[in-house]
C-alpha cells in the first residue's frame, strides 16, 4: 500500500507511474490526498476542542472552591457541547480513515524506473535466454500425451474426485514430484534460506497483508465458515510472519524458503492453452522470501534472480529471462522477473518463476519495520519462485524425450533415485 506522504510529495513521480501500469483511475490520488487532509483537519478539531474541555473541567473546579457557582454551571453547560462536538468528530473520523483505506488498497505499486511502459506480455524486456529453441519434430508428444504413456498423471481420474484442475500423480510421477521439491528446498537452504513450513490457509489480515486482498479476492478459495483463505502461495502465510513486527537491524537479511501447496481458483481458465499442467487449481511451489533494509533491496533482488537461475542450470532445460512491463506486473510489484522454460513438443514458453521486488508497499500494510538510529522505518520485501513444479515437469517431460524413453538430467535423476522413465 502507498503512503499518503508518498502520493502528495511524489504526485508526479506517483502519476507517471500508474500511466506505465495503464492504471486508469488516477483520480483517486486526488481523493486519497483530500481525504487525508480532512482526516488531518478532524484530528485537528479533535485534539484542540479535548485540550479546551480539559482546561475548562480543571477551572469548573477551581470556580466551586471559590464559591462562584454560576460560573461553574456555565462552564460545565461549554463542556457538556464541547462533549457533543467531539462525539460527532469521533463518529465522523473513522469513516473518513475507512474510505481512505479503501482508496489506497485500490491503488497498485509504483513501477521502478527500470520497468518501462507497456500493455501486456508482448512488451516485456527480454534480458537473457539461455539457448536458441527449436521444435522436437516429427514424432515427439506434448506431456499430457506422455504421462498417460508411462502412467505418471491421471488428469481424468483428478477430475473425477475433485474436478478440473486437480491432476493425481502417479509412481515415478509422484516421485518425481516429491524429487523436485527436496531439490529446490535443499537448494534454497543452501544459499542461506531458513526453511519454513507455514499453513496453507491464512486469514483476511494476511490476504490483505501481502496484497492478495482485495485485489485477487476471486481469485483464491474461501472457507467461508472459519473466514479463511486457501494459499495461492507460500509468499502469504510466510511473509506474514513478520506483520507488526520491528526487525532488529542486526538480523538482517531475513531469508526464509518453504514448500506448499497452491490454490487458485483462476476463474474463466478454459481451452488449449491451460491443457494439461500448464495451468492448475492445485500445485506445488517452493517459495524464498526476503526483508531487506530498503538500501540493500535491489542487490538482494539480484542475487535472488541469480539464485533462480542457477536452478535452471541444473535442470538443463533452455529458458529466458524477461523484465516484465508496466502492464504486465504483478499489482504489488515494483519490479518483477520472469523466468520461462521452452516446451520443446508445445513450441511455447512456459513461465515457471516471478522474482519480484514490492519495495515498502507490502510492508506498509503489514506495519512491518525495523529500527535504525532510534526511529523505525518500513522494510522492503521481496520473494520468488524456486519453483513451480507444474511447467518445470512439462518441460522435463517433453524436453527428455527419447525413444528408449524419458532421460532425466543429471541432477535430478540423483534425487529421484532413477534416470529413466520407461
């Protein structure tokens, strides 16, 4: 969440920014800095009518003691309306501080001035790409044709006990699987992560907290019995951690890495390019997230694509970096990256990583901060995927394909404990 200082000192900076996003409803700047003001003017009023009252209730007692009862009445008649007068501005406030609230919740992160103008997918930056790509040929299969050949995911028996979306994955499937995750983890954990493993339900507050509420509000499963919501990442209940939380400067960075389950709802995702595991309501993803010193946010940024890149390396699979444009950021983000991996049998890139940096927007609203020099002052945050497994093992698939089988690389056949998948 922005802070008003931010949109009344940086109003220019704070408009050109919401023009990179395509963002069209730039008047609530406007509306969040008057209703700022009027917030402050409330406050104002408040404090001096209570300063009065308090000044007249310490003479009304004074008057008594010197027998001027009259003039005690009266003064008690001023502070009964100066009563009346606070009341109806203590009614009032709240309401203005909610609608501010809801104004700010409505307005995205400001781009970094790194991130250039753009509407969509096609205007992104393309900063490395590991390999040229081509088409595996005549002959080869997309993955879902390959996991019903070798019996590792049954899509029709998950839409049977769940529905659409909710792949089973079997044998060498599910090991490979449970072999993806260990890998990323111990990976992670190797670069400095401290492993977490957070619930995968989170309350309003968190939702709200990391910027998934309200803007993907229809977007996530709720149970609407307990108030909770299912994770569409482990970023959620992770990052949440440190809501309302002072960081001692001396524990910093903070670097956690966690696996679980994630739940989208992806409402109106239907058709040839969601076949398979290219899009899912249910799959599993290794996180890392990162509080920083604002300082140190944009090295760390760095390091984490690096981290992610290394990852790639070892699965032997050609991919791409892309800088993602104003318009096609994430709403918390003030500069993301994605990482995409060639489906060599759908002759497409496939996204498997966002590496993002939200600067102090999420950590405004999780009021988590650090202090330095006697004052506090908001974090920056950051997090990534370590990855998604779904397209990782699409590409795995349909990269590896031989016609003895499917080869794993190196790496993972390692932790999987088998090289083929025959």
């Amino acid at each position: 969440m922005l802070q008003v200082n931010f949109l009344k000192e940086q109003k220019e900076i704070v408009l050109e920014g919401l023009k990179k996003r395509n963002f069209k409803n730039t008047e609530l700047v406007d509306e969040a800095i008057q209703l700022d003001e009027e917030r402050k003017k409330l406050q104002f009023e408040l404090d001096n009518l209570n300063a009065e009252k308090n000044k007249i209730s310490k003479e009304i007692g004074l008057l008594m003691k010197e027998g001027k009862k009259q003039e005690a009445e009266a003064a008690k008649a001023k502070t009964s309306e100066f009563s009346e007068r606070i009341k109806a501005l203590e009614n009032q406030k709240p309401l203005v501080e909610e609608k501010l609230q809801e104004i700010l919740y409505q307005l995205p992160n400001i781009p970094c001035s790194m991130v250039k103008p753009g509407v969509g997918a096609d205007d992104n930056e393309i900063v490395y790409q590991s390999h040229e790509v081509t088409g595996l040929g005549e002959g080869n299969i997309p993955h879902w044709d390959l996991a019903k050949k070798y019996n590792l995911i049954d899509f029709e028996l998950g839409v049977k006990i769940a529905g659409a979306g909710f792949p089973v994955y079997l044998g060498k499937g599910a090991r490979l699987q449970r072999a993806l995750v260990q890998y990323f983890l111990d990976k992670n954990t190797d670069a400095g992560y401290m492993e977490v493993n957070p619930p995968h339900v989170v309350n309003e507050a968190s939702g709200y907290g990391t910027g998934q509420l309200p803007d993907k509000e229809g977007q996530m499963y709720f149970v609407g019995e307990d108030n909770l919501y299912l994770i569409p990442t482990a970023e959620v209940p992770v990052t949440n951690i440190y809501r309302d939380t002072i960081i001692d400067e001396k524990d910093f960075p903070v670097k956690n890495t966690a696996f679980s389950q994630c739940y989208r709802r992806e409402a109106g995702s239907y058709g040839a390019h969601v076949r398979g595991l290219n899009r899912l309501h249910q799959f599993e993803k290794v996180e890392i997230v990162r509080i920083e010193k604002p300082e140190n946010s944009y090295a760390a940024l760095e390091e984490m694509v690096a981290h992610v890149q290394s990852i790639l390396e070892d699965l032997e699979l050609p991919y791409r970096i892309l800088r993602l444009c104003g318009g096609d950021m994430g709403f918390t983000s003030a500069l993301t990256y994605d990482f995409e991996v060639w489906s060599a049998a759908q002759e497409k890139w496939l996204e498997v990583s966002s590496v993002s940096n939200f600067e102090s927007f999420q950590a405004n609203r999780l009021k988590c901060r650090y202090r330095t020099d006697g004052k506090t002052q908001l974090v920056h945050t950051l997090n990534g995927s370590a990855m998604a497994l779904p397209r990782i093992m699409a590409a795995l698939l349909e990269n590896n394909q031989t016609e003895e089988g499917i080869r794993l690389p190196k790496k993972i056949a390692e932790y999987a404990r088998f090289e083929w998948i025959k």
